[in-house]
C-alpha cells in the first residue's frame, strides 16, 4: 500500500482550484477529484512603480502604478493632494487590470501641459482590512523637446592603461548615444575590451591600434547631433613622473637654502652688540676744552700777517717784515734792502724806540717758543723827492 499524499504549504490564492489524483497498475486505472480553495486569506497591500515620471510638452502619456494584495486593493489616484476624478479634468483617465493578487492601474494625461506638473499619489487600500493602506508617490515633470546637442574632446593614452572617453550630451527628450571609429564610422558595442556606457566608451588595456578618430552621435525624435575627436599616445608617465620629482626636489632644496639663509641672518641680529655711547663730561673737563681753545686760537691770531697803512698827500704804502724766532729769546728783524724803497729814511742803529721795541719783541717771542713766525707792519713816511 502507497501513500499518494499530496501536501501544500503557504497556498497562494493561485493555488486554489480542482485537484484530480489518477491511481493505476497492470489491471486497471482510477481516478478522483479534489476540490482546493483558500479561505479568510489576506495579504497586505504594497505598491510597485516608478517615483518619477517624464511628460513631453503636448505629448500623451501613461503614469502606471501596480498595487498588490488580498483581497485586491483599490486604487485611487491624487495630483498635489486632490483627488483625480472624472471631473477633475477631462484630459485625464484612470484604467484598471485585476489579477489574481494585484492590480495595475494606470493613469493617462492627453496634450501634456506646464501645468500637469507636480506630485502625482498612488494609494492602495484593502477592501476587507482598511488599515492595509499604501501609497507612491510620484513626481512627474514635464519638459519642452529639445534638439541634442554633444561635445567630445581629444585625449592621450598610456598603453595598457583603462581610460573613459566621455562625451557631453544634451537634449530633451534624452537622446541615445552611439559610438564609431574611424571615417568609415565603423560602430563600436560593449564586447571584448570595448564598454559602452549611456554617454561614455570605456577602454580596458589601451593599445597602440586603440589611437585615432572617433564618432560620437546623439539622437533623440527631434533630431540628431554628432562630434567627434581623436585618441593619440600620450608622454610615458615613468618619463612625467621623474621630470616631475626632479622639479619638486630643487623646490625643496631652494626653500631649504632661502630658511638657511634667514636664519643666518635672525643669529647675526642676535649677537650683534651695539657701540657705546661716549660718557658725558663733567663741567671740569668742559672747562678745560674751552681753556685749550682759547690758547689755540691766540696762536694762530699771531701766526697773521698784522698790516698797518697810512696815507700822506701823495698816498701811502705798506711794509711788511717777517720775524722768525729760531731760538727762545732771539728775534731778527730781517733788513729791507734800500734798493726797493730808495727814499725811504734811514733808522739809526741806536735808537731808542728801536732798543724799546726790540726789546718788547725779545719778550713777546720768548713767550711763544722757536720757530713761531710772527708779522710786523711799519709805518713808514714817505719822503718827497724834488726833480732834478
């Protein structure tokens, strides 16, 4: 005897339905039915679908929102928090498809307007259980068709080095990019060393034959755009590196000679001692400078030439006679010759004045010392001499 069970475990509404089991041997075959339901079965309510939602500007289009759970949820749709009914606007509608365990809904806009935009809400509510409740909400956005427009730009590559070509594409709606190579545009896909990705050709393992002219187009149903560069083999990096870490070393050794330097410099300002100021001086010493100068200029007042002139009827002159004191206590008086003044009268030897005056010099020269110069002026008459 067999045991032909059949044994089920978390039934689905699915799963509910007739069952037939066949028995059979050599002799003979039966058969029986079996009737399968699922009762007092719930399954809370959840929402699939997109949270946002792109409207071309005087375009159609269809919002969908698939609602799940048992029994089947109901649906309701809302833009910015009111309710979305027959009334609410002629351009919109609601259609809904029943399945087993969930529901679709979907929600179409004819002739999208700037106003249609904002935030669309789709809520589920359970039939049996109201408190199964949830919602999508969705932003829908509503942009002007947009002729593309693309950019690419030259680049250089190391040899097996990964690179990203990536170019700039713009328009509305989005346009799909497409790669080629060569002038023969010949089309690049994702294969082998090649990716292709929304806007972006990926290399791996760069080689020589990777260089030359590439294609790059954008198209959307407003139109198409093209671009296009060239990839080109780039200086060795080994080659930038070195070049690159000489220049930081000699950076690094001038700031190290500029610091060098200041320092050098901050410890001379630290030794440096300035002069002293010289003392003052005492009111003795101030006398005795001002004594010192006194002397001095009376000697160079007798080292002057003294000059006496007189004047007759016929004019007068000047005599000038030089005296050197060779020894203290010695004066001579040098003799002016007859020949320069022959008129003038003669002095006698014994004269008294003379002797007084001598004299006189004898004691002012003693008071000096030798060598001292000194300048006497005479006054002589001048004698008029009758023609001959």
């Amino acid at each position: 005897e067999m045991d032909g069970s059949l044994i089920m475990s978390g039934l689905e509404m699915s799963e509910a339905g007739m069952y037939q089991c066949f028995c059979y041997n050599t002799i003979e075959i039966t058969q029986t039915y079996m009737a399968v339901s699922v009762k007092n079965m719930t399954i809370p309510v959840s929402i699939d679908g997109n949270d946002k939602a792109e409207g071309v500007y005087n375009e159609n289009i269809i919002v969908p929102c698939q609602a799940n759970g048992y029994p089947l949820p109901v649906v309701t749709w809302y833009k910015d928090n009111e309710e979305i009914t027959a009334l609410y606007d002629l351009r919109y509608s609601i259609s809904q498809e029943n399945f087993k365990d969930h529901v679709i809904s979907r929600l179409r806009v004819i002739s999208v307007k700037d106003s249609d935009a904002g935030v669309l809400t789709c809520r589920a509510v359970n039939q049996k259980v109201t408190t199964f409740v949830a919602e999508l909400q969705i932003e829908f956005i509503v942009g002007h068709e947009i002729a593309p427009s693309i950019s690419l730009s030259d680049i250089s590559i190391q040899v097996d080095a990964s690179i990203v070509f990536a170019a700039v594409a713009y328009g509305y709606p989005t346009p799909s990019v497409s790669w080629f190579k060569g002038a023969d545009k010949v089309p690049i896909t994702t294969g082998g060393r090649y990716t292709v990705a929304a806007s972006s050709l990926l290399i791996d393992g760069a080689q020589s034959s990777d260089t030359g002219l590439y294609i790059v187009r954008a198209e959307n149903r407003v139109g198409e755009a093209y671009a296009n560069a060239t990839i080109s083999l780039g200086v060795d990096s080994a080659m930038i590196y070195g070049t690159t870490s000489g220049a930081v070393g000699l950076l690094l050794i001038i700031a190290v000679l500029i610091l060098l330097y200041v320092l050098m410099k901050q410890k001379q300002k630290k030794n440096y001692v300035p002069p002293k100021a010289a003392p003052t001086p005492t009111e003795k010493e101030i006398e005795r400078r001002k004594c010192a100068f006194t002397e001095d200029d009376e000697k160079k007042s007798l080292k002057s030439e003294s000059k006496e002139q007189f004047d007759d009827e016929n004019g007068g002159f000047e005599v000038t006679d030089v005296i050197e004191m060779e020894k203290p206590g010695a004066i001579f008086e040098a003799p002016i010759p007859p020949t320069l003044y022959p008129n003038m009268p003669s002095q006698p030897d014994g004269d008294s004045s003379s002797s007084s005056s001598s004299e006189s010099e004898e004691s002012d020269s003693s008071s000096y010392g030798s060598n001292t110069k000194i300048v006497k002026t005479k006054k002589v008459k001048k004698s008029k001499v009758a023609p001959s």
